[in-house]
C-alpha cells in the first residue's frame, strides 16, 4: 500500500504576511561555541534585510556528546589516528562492524572515489591505470573527511536514547517558545545536525505548539543521506515524512561534500532539493570535501545565500 504524503499545516496568507520571522541554526558535530552562526547569518543577511540579528537563534548541543574542546594538536592526532584505521581496519571483535565504522568507511569510500576520478580527468591518455594505483590517493582521501576526528562524538546520539533526548531536548528549548509566541521559523541545519533538527521536529507532530509555523526548514550537507545515519533514526521519523509545522522542505547538497546528498523521495518528503552546487570558494577540479561541506555559509556563495536562502525565506 502507498505511503500517503501527510498533509501540511495549514497556514494563511494573512498568519505568514504577520507572523515575525525567525532563524533558528542548528551546528554539526565537532565542538561549536556561542557565536558559531553569526558568518553564516552575514552572509545570508543582504538578501533577508527584514530579520534582525536578535531574531536569530542557536542550538548548541555540541557539549552534551563533545564536554571539552580539544587542542589542535589533540584533534590532529585524533584525525591521524582514524585515518590509519580507515587504511588498516581491524576485524571487529564480535564479527560485525558497529554504526560509526560503517559511517566511516561509507564516508572513506565517497572521498575516495572522488579523488580517484579526479585524478582520471587530469591524466593524459593511456596514465589513469598509474594514477588509480598511486599510493597518495587513499590518504588524501581520508584526511579529506569533514570532521572526521569528531564522527565518533555521534556515536553517543545514535546508540544511548538518553543523550539523543538530551540533544534533541536542546533544540525544543529553543523552538518551542518561539512557535508558541506564533513565529514563523527558518530552521538551517548543518550537517549532522540535520539529523537532530528532523528529529526534534518529527517529535512535535503530535503536540499542540502554538500558531508557529515552520515556512523553511533547510538541510545542508544533511547525513541524512548517509545509509547508517538514515536506517538508525528514532522510530517516529522512520518514515522520512515532512514534519507537520513544516510548510517547505529544502535540501542543499554541493559538489564534493561527501556528507550531503540526495533525500528527496529516499526516503525523504523533500519539496525542493539542489544537488551539485559549486563549491564556492573551493577548487571546481580537484576534491576538497572539508571546503564544500562548509560552503554554503561563505560570503561569496551568492548562489546559496541569494538564490536559494534569500528566495525561500523571502517568500
């Protein structure tokens, strides 16, 4: 039997032209302070003029998986480490990989082949053989991987329902008095951070929130698009609908960000979906996953903070 498309909530022209508007952000893993959105919001404003700054909002949760930030020279040796264990992986002890080795060498597997065909475009006839075996491919690969040092801290959200909970209960403490005083949001989620915004708006489908709407709800380089991330989602958002406060769903993904993909229809209720994006200030060549999975939020990506965050949330 057909999955039926749930319906939207209602929503007046009258309720979205009064309503004041509202920017809710919400970071992904790795350690995120105070402040983290204000560049992201710089660079989205010129083409957003009527939301003031102090309508913008943060969800911090990076604390409760992530409690103390780490050294850069703490984070590089963390980095180095799960890169090796990506080339020289280890059977696991009880016969089967756990969640955060299948994300991870899903994730190495993405960075890889990209590298791989970039490396073919760039070769002159009869070299791609050499190039596919040149031993630099793998590593520049792995190091590659956005916030690779940091996958781990997602372990905690995805396997102990209690610190999910707690990360979740972060991003309702924010949204919550905001719908009931009837704003109209504009939730940007990044990354993994994605995963906690979908959820925590699939867990307000069944309460009464006020005359707040949700007019754009964005992912961005969402791990939704992740198979491991996807199949272990809470059991109320399983089913990959539109949460009900949510009048439009827009899905972003750039050229070479390896976290990010396609949701639509997989199985994802997205309305609106923009795949390959050019990086902007990143390589348009040659791989760069770290650069295009941040992207979005640069000054420069007029493409994004115009064309797609400035349209929607203007209309």
């Amino acid at each position: 039997m057909p999955r039926t498309r749930p319906r939207k909530r209602p929503a007046t022209r009258a309720l979205l032209a009064t309503a004041e508007k509202h920017v809710v952000y919400v970071h992904g893993i790795c350690r995120h302070d105070p402040g983290f959105s204000k560049p992201w919001f710089a660079a989205m404003k010129p083409y957003v003029g009527d939301i003031q700054e102090e309508n913008c909002h943060e969800v911090l949760w990076s604390d409760i998986v992530h409690p103390t930030a780490l050294a850069s020279m703490a984070r590089a040796q963390i980095r180095s480490r799960a890169v090796l264990n990506l080339m020289h992986p280890k059977a696991p002890e009880d016969g089967e990989p756990d969640v955060m080795t299948q994300i991870k060498d899903f994730l190495a597997d993405r960075a890889q082949q990209q590298f791989l065909e970039a490396n073919l475009r760039s070769a002159g006839p009869g070299q791609g053989t050499a190039l596919m075996r040149l031993p630099t491919v793998a590593p520049q690969a792995m190091f590659s991987i956005p916030a690779l040092e940091c996958v781990d801290d997602f372990a905690d959200y995805l396997r102990d329902r209690n610190v999910r909970d707690q990360v979740i209960d972060r991003f309702h403490q924010v949204v919550r008095p905001l719908l009931g005083q009837g704003a109209r949001l504009h939730v940007i989620s990044h990354s993994w951070g994605t995963v906690v915004a979908y959820e925590g708006l699939r867990l307000l489908d069944g309460e009464n929130v006020g005359e707040g709407i949700v007019h754009n709800f964005f992912t961005v380089g969402s791990a939704l698009a992740i198979p491991p991330v996807k199949h272990r989602l809470i059991a109320e958002a399983m089913d990959g609908a539109r949460p009900r406060l949510v009048q439009n769903w827009v899905n972003l993904d750039a050229h070479f960000d390896i976290v990010g993909g396609p949701l639509q229809g997989v199985p994802f209720a997205v309305d609106q979906e923009f795949l390959g994006l050019e990086p902007i200030g990143c390589s348009a060549i040659f791989p760069n996953p770290v650069c295009a999975h941040g992207s979005y939020f640069n000054m420069e990506n007029v493409p994004v903070n115009r064309d797609i965050f400035g349209r929607f949330i203007g209309s």
